[in-house]
C-alpha cells in the first residue's frame, strides 16, 4: 500500500472514529436513561466486515462503510449506532433454539425501528423514514404490541411475499447481526445487559414524563426484562435416572470382545453388558386448563411441541407414567399414558373438555390422591399449561411444578413463590383447528 493510500485510510478511521464519538454522546443527550448501556457497548474498528455489528460487548464497524451511509444521511451514524444497541437493550440476540433465524432478524428490526420512530428524536430520523411508516401503519393493523415476539408470531402465520422480502429486509436493517445465536459463550454479557434494561426500565418514567411517545420503549423493555426460558431445558428437570436396554459403550471393552472372536473360535472373553444407566423422563403430569379462555389451538399446539422436544431428543423411556390431567374448576379427565405410542395416539385424538372458570387447586389434590394411592414412584413435576388467572393452591408440592403460558400478561395474577413461570411466546404457534 502507498504511503498515499495510507494516509487516507488513516483519515477515513480518524473521521469515523469522530462520527462514532458523536453518536454515542447524541445517544446520551437525547435519552440521559440510556448513558448505562451506551458505557457498555462501545465502537470498535473492525476492517473487513463492510457494516457495523454488535457482539453485545463492541459496536463493530467498518470506516468507510460508516462514511459512506454518513454522506447519504448525516443521521445515518447516530441511527445505526442507537438501532444496534437497543438490539442489546432488548436481548434481542440471546434467544433460544429452534427460531427461523432469518423471519426473527427482521422480526427484531422492525421492532426497533418502530421504537425509534415513534420516540420522533430528530437527530435520529432519516430521509427514508417515510416508507417506513407506511409499512409500520399497515403492521400495527394486525400486531397489538410491537415487540420483536409479537411481530415474529404474526410473520409465522402471515410470512412476507419472497418477492418483497429483501426489500423489507433492506427498509428495517441498521447493522448485521453477525454474532446473534450464540448466547453460550456470551452468558455473562447477557445477564449484564438484563441488569442494565431493568435499570432503563426504572429510569424511564422520568422520561416517559416529557414525553408521549414511549409506549413502544416500555412495552419492548417490559419483554426483555422478563424471564425466557429454553423449553427444552425446563423438560430436563423431569429427567431421572435408569436402566435402558442397550450396550453400555462406557464400560464395554470392545479389544477384549474381538480378541476373543478371532482366536477362541467365535467365543468373546467377555459379553457386552445389556443395560446402561441413563438419565431420562419416566414420570410427570401435564395439566391442560381447559377454561373458556384457553383456545384449543394453543393447548394442542403446547402439547405437540412438548411431544417433539422429547421425542427428538430420546428423553423419555420406552415404558412411562404420563398422566395428562384436563381441568377447569373441576378435574374433566386423565389420560394415562404409558409408552410413546400411547403418546402419538393422544395428540391425534385429543379433545378439549371444560369450559368453565379457571381453580387450580382441584388438579393438584388429584395430582396427591394419585401419589398416595401408588400411582407414581418418583414424580419429578408437574406442567401446568395456563392463561394464569385462576385460584392457586397455598400449599407447596412435594414435585417441581411449571405454570406454562402461551404469552406474556402483566395483568394476570402472580404465580405462588415455589411455582416456576414460563413464557414461551414465539415457541408456541398457532397452528391446527379450534378443537375446543
């Protein structure tokens, strides 16, 4: 490279560097709420990457892709830059498996990008901000809360034309999202970033105080400061210990087996051991309320999930002790499962009985009476698929117990102190016929 290249590589780095600066500080002045999170996601130089991108821990970018957007709108840096770390804000990035990674990007990115719209902070908008609005008008039509899960459930069901896709692709994005998906070597950045939204959250009605257009800020902190949990994981809980049919690899001695083969005419010096200790899912109850406010499409569509996580990842034992319990105020049926195909054969069938108010007291005391009558020999938890309103029981089980809920509601009462609260949100979809 020329001494002349040279210098002016170094001049583009100084101008971007000078450009990042002032985002950050036009960040801080605009939003004084947000001086935590602009601390903890600082600009970094990265050649070769033609955009800007964040890990969580740096604002990524490219100085001459940074120039170049600054020549086309000088709003260009301060709006990339405030769009990447509300990504961070929100924990957008830290999300669980099992996501249409390309439908959630651009899930997250309208999100965002509607959040920053309606603040109306003029150092922030764009000459392109119009056509935006317009696709955003014709969103909220069908989405009632523009949160990234929100979004993404309604793009599962209504997906964008592939025609039109990379152009609303194009219209939202403000940075790439090279490193999203791999929130396990980013743990500690995570649960950093989760104190600096409920920090934000807590400041913002001062905020919220000047000013009218804060909805779409409280309601996406509202979701990022709220628990997510891997469904997958929380099925782990119910895993115990057992013997399976098979050759344990671990203590098997495959040289000793074969030598004996080869020499001793077909006779092993040892025989493989037929039974292998393994941790697995043998017992548990799922509680399916069946109240007038729980559809028939969310209950089938928990229970199906449920069903593919453990039988793609062989969690259960050949033989089982399932019992799924519907209850409205009242316990309405038990259908006691024994093998996988006792299993296949429910979801097939399943209908909904019920339709009454919601008490869940009468399905745990049903849950004991079983237990003290032999039914289980070691119950590890009980899910119980819910809307959450509803009487809850004052006593704690004697087995972990899960309240399941399809989404998020701040309405809804609080689950007991022993009771663990899922949102699965975008895990659930809303797929099947209306069964109830």
């Amino acid at each position: 490279m020329s001494i002349e290249a040279q210098e002016k590589e170094k001049r583009i780095a100084l101008y971007a560097a000078r450009l990042l600066s002032l985002a950050c500080d036009t960040v801080i002045v605009s939003m004084r709420f947000m001086d935590a999170a602009v601390g903890r996601l600082r600009p970094q130089k990265k050649k070769g990457i033609g955009c800007v991108t964040s890990d969580g821990d740096f604002f990524y970018y490219e100085p001459a892709y940074v120039l170049q957007q600054y020549t086309v709108d000088a709003n260009s840096t301060a709006r990339m830059y405030l769009h990447s770390i509300l990504h961070c804000v929100f924990n957008h990035s830290f999300t669980g498996s099992g996501l249409d990674k390309r439908l959630w990007d651009l899930s997250c990115d309208i999100a965002v990008e509607n959040m920053i719209m309606e603040l109306g902070l003029s150092d922030f908008r764009l000459a392109t901000d119009d056509e935006r609005e317009i696709r955003l008008k014709a969103l909220k039509k069908y989405i009632d809360r523009m949160t990234a899960e929100k979004i993404y459930k309604y793009f599962l069901a209504n997906p964008p034309a592939a025609s039109s896709y990379p152009k609303f692709e194009a219209l939202f994005r403000q940075d790439v999202h090279l490193y999203w998906g791999e929130s396990e070597q980013y743990e500690l950045t995570e649960e950093e970033w989760k104190k600096i939204s409920e920090r934000i959250r807590a400041e913002i009605k001062e905020f919220s105080a000047d000013s009218d257009n804060s909805e779409s800020l409280m309601k996406n902190l509202e979701d990022a400061s709220r628990k997510k949990y891997d469904y997958k994981r929380i099925l782990e809980r119910f895993c115990e210990t057992g013997e399976e049919l098979s050759v344990s690899d671990e203590e098997f001695d495959y040289i000793y087996y074969t030598y004996g083969l080869e020499h001793y005419d077909n006779m092993p010096l040892i025989e493989p051991l037929e039974f292998k200790d393994e941790k697995k899912i043998r017992e548990f109850v799922i509680v399916i309320d069946t109240s007038a406010s729980c559809s028939g499409k969310l209950v089938k569509s928990f229970l199906t999930k449920t069903y593919d996580i453990l039988k793609g990842s062989e969690s259960f034992f050949k033989k089982i002790n399932v019992h799924i319990i519907q209850c409205d105020s009242e316990v309405r049926s038990d259908t006691h499962l024994k093998t996988r195909e006792d299993f296949d054969a429910f979801l097939k069938e399943v209908r909904l009985t019920g339709n009454g108010g919601t008490d869940f007291r009468p399905a745990f005391s049903y849950v004991d009476e079983l237990s003290e009558n032999g039914e289980f020999t070691n119950l590890k938890g009980l899910i119980y698929f819910t809307d959450g309103y509803g009487i809850y029981p004052e006593k704690k089980p004697d087995y972990d117990c899960i309240f399941a809920f399809a989404a998020g509601d701040d309405m809804k009462p609080a689950v007991p102190w022993w009771g663990i609260e899922v949102i699965l949100d975008e895990s659930i979809e809303e797929s099947g016929k209306d069964e109830h």
